[in-house]
C-alpha cells in the first residue's frame, strides 16, 4: 500500500498488519517511500520501531546478521534524532531510543537516561526500570573487564608500527556487501600483535550514501577530518590504526589496542564537538589472534594484485606517461617445460604473444621450485589491467604456474 495523506489511517493499519506478521522489510520500503518533507513524528516512529524489529528479530523471526543489524539500530537513532523535539517528552520516543542503544554492542550506558525518561512518563511501564537494570548490569561488567586489562596492560614501549598503505575494492566483504577498504598491509609482517589484543570498530552512519552503500564524494570528503582525528586518539594511546572500510551506509574504523580505556569518552567528545548530527556506535571485541585484520580486511590474492596494479598505474601516470593502449608485458613462472608450453598455447588463442622464455634453474632470482620463466604481451588498455591479469593468475594456476607481474614501455 502506497501512503496518502487520504488514505493515513488505512496505511498505519497495514503497517501494524505486517508488522504483527513479523513483514519488516516490507514496513520499512513502505514507510521509505514516504518523501522526506511528508515523514512527521508518527512516520518517523513507526519508521524507527520497524528498523529496530528487523534489526533485534528479523523477517519472519528468523534473526537478522549483527553487521546488518547495527545499521539498521543506527538508522532508528538518526530517524528518532529527527524528530527529537516532538518526541523527548513521550514515553515510547524514550523507550525506541533506549532500545536502539541497548541492542547495539558496547552502548548500554548511552540507554539509560532515556530508558530512566521513559519510566519518568510511564510509571506503570515495569519493562523501563527492566532496561535501566540490564543496561547497569552491562555497563558494570565492561568496567570490571576493563579495569582488569587495564591491570595487565604491557610496560613496554609502543612497537615501532611500518606503514604500507593500500586502497582496494571488495566486492563480498560482510554478508557478501561491496566494500572499500584501505588498511596498512605492513601489519600482515607485525610480530607484536599479541600485545594488542582488543580490536575496535567505530561505525558512523552516513547520511547521504548511494544504492552501493557508498557515500557521496560530498559527504565523503566531509567526513576525511573523523578519520585523521581517530588516528590521533589511537596513537595518544600507542595503539594501531588497522584499516577503514566504507560498507553499507557506513564507515567502519578498525584499530588494534593494548585495552579499550578511555576510548569511549574521547571518540564521544570528538564527534558531538565536530560532527553532531552524526550517529555511531564503537564496540571492543577480544581478538588476539586479529581474525579481522587477516580474514576480513586484508586482501585475497586477487584484490593485493589490483592494489599493485593500481600503484604501477599510477607510477606510470605521475611519470608523464599519456597512458595510451600498448603491449603489456607479463611475467609468469612453471615448474615444468610442458607447463610453461601449454599455458602459452592457451595464452596465444587471446591474442598475447610470446616475448621473452627462460630456464633458470640455478638463479636466485625467483623461488627454484618455478625455474621455468615466460614473458608474454598484448597490447591492452590500463582501464582493464585488473580482469586482464586475474585471467593470467587463474590460467597460470591450472598449469602449476604463478604470476608474477608486470610492465611497458613508457609512452609521453
């Protein structure tokens, strides 16, 4: 059903319909479709409660991921935030807003003075006090838990960080969501990870992202400053910046810390001084083995070859090159003679040439498990390196081959 302003009361009947029916998704498009200029306080509440539902249990109350389900509780806040004037003085604006930061990881003292407001103007509501008692039981526990790493942290010096920064496109990063990701890829090599046991994520919902989740360039540019003044908290407390990911209306801040200690408090001065309308969540997880990092932020073979990829192009541009189409040539290695003919027999039927074919059985240069060296080339446009070296690395692969890199004659 389509809202009108004739037809109000039969939509929210519907909405309440699918809501009982336990139709999230289908509330949400419902109430999304709603122009900005046509969404008052009952829109934007109901809007809330369904974000919320979806986000705690789910379509047909089958669950909701917690990477999904953190966007969508950010979304309730920033809708709820909204329409703040109207609704501080109701019980039920009170009690989404305790509910949205209750379910978010890490968040339950922020639900206190509004769950405390809520039973403020609903005595008689037992499930206010209920809140504020399981907020103060979290909260609690994360204190002790801190104040106990706090107590173990290392005397050590800070480790001596190398940086290696690259920037590349993930096309399934969490639930199988495109991702932009730029992360230090020294830390692959840091032998003191074990002395950072605690990852942080802090998550800012974008207010204006595109249908890939990404931000507009406008807002992306706007939010740079959040990212230069986390790295400044995090090295005021000589711990490590892991990466930053753009996904799924947000940007996801990731670094590795010896304890998450005073962290709270300075990311929550930070953002209410300089970006105030903005909603976040920061959570500490335990991950001394940094899964994150090597699983999640660090790149599969083919996504390392795209960031190598792009450096050499840009390389080549900053060197004056005019970046016309010209024969690109490839190094590859095989273990055997045989393998190295079948793989430039394939290679032939796309169009690449044979340009250079060496055995270098006795040479240092390359791993003597691969003697069997091959340079072929094409002449190829950069805008298609990426697809054109992914076939390369997967034909090399069937013929126990390895890919190794390539390069051009410059061109001014």
């Amino acid at each position: 059903m389509k809202y009108q302003k004739e037809n109000r009361k039969e939509f929210f009947a519907y909405i309440d319909k699918l809501t009982d029916e336990d139709k999230y998704t289908e509330c949400i498009d419902a109430l999304e479709s709603i122009s900005i200029g046509e969404r008052d306080y009952k829109v934007c509440y109901q809007l809330a409660r369904a974000y919320q539902n979806f986000a705690v249990i789910g379509d047909d109350d089958k669950g909701t991921p917690n990477f999904i389900g953190d966007k969508m509780l950010l979304k309730s806040i920033d809708t709820l935030n909204s329409v703040r004037a109207e609704g501080k003085d109701k019980a039920e604006w009170n009690m989404r807003m305790a509910y949205g930061y209750q379910y978010l990881a890490d968040e339950e003292e922020k639900a206190i003075p509004y769950a405390m407001r809520w039973a403020e103007l609903d005595p008689e509501d037992e499930d206010a006090l209920g809140v504020v008692k399981e907020c103060k039981e979290e909260v609690e526990k994360r204190k002790q838990s801190v104040n106990a790493a706090t107590e173990r942290v290392i005397t050590q010096e800070t480790a001596e960080i190398d940086e290696d920064w690259g920037i590349y496109l993930c096309r399934a990063f969490a639930c199988d969501l495109p991702a932009v990701i730029r992360l230090n890829l020294a830390l692959m090599n840091f032998e003191s990870t074990s002395n950072y046991p605690k990852r942080l994520r802090l998550q800012i919902l974008y207010k204006n992202a595109d249908d890939y989740g990404f931000p507009t360039r406008e807002e992306g540019e706007y939010l740079y400053p959040v990212e230069d003044a986390v790295l400044e908290i995090i090295e005021k407390h000589g711990d490590i910046l892991a990466g930053v990911v753009k996904c799924d209306e947000r940007v996801h801040i990731f670094a590795y810390a010896k304890n998450e200690s005073g962290y709270a408090d300075e990311i929550s001065e930070m953002i209410s001084e300089n970006f105030p309308d903005y909603v976040y969540t920061l959570a500490a997880v335990e991950d001394k083995d940094w899964e994150m990092y090597f699983n999640g932020l660090y790149p599969d073979n083919y996504e390392y070859q795209s960031i190598m990829n792009m450096r050499l192009i840009e390389a080549i541009k900053d060197d004056g090159d005019s970046l016309v189409p010209r024969i690109l040539e490839h190094c590859l290695y095989f273990k055997t003679e045989e393998q190295r003919k079948a793989f430039l027999t394939k290679v032939i039927e796309k169009g690449f040439q044979k340009l250079e074919s060496e055995s270098n059985d006795d040479s240092e240069a390359y791993d003597t498990e691969y003697p069997y060296q091959l340079v072929v080339g094409r002449e190829d446009d950069f805008e298609n390196i990426d697809e054109i070296v992914w076939y390369l690395m997967d034909l090399a692969e069937e013929y126990d081959g390895v890919y190794d890199g390539w390069g051009c004659i410059a061109v001014k």
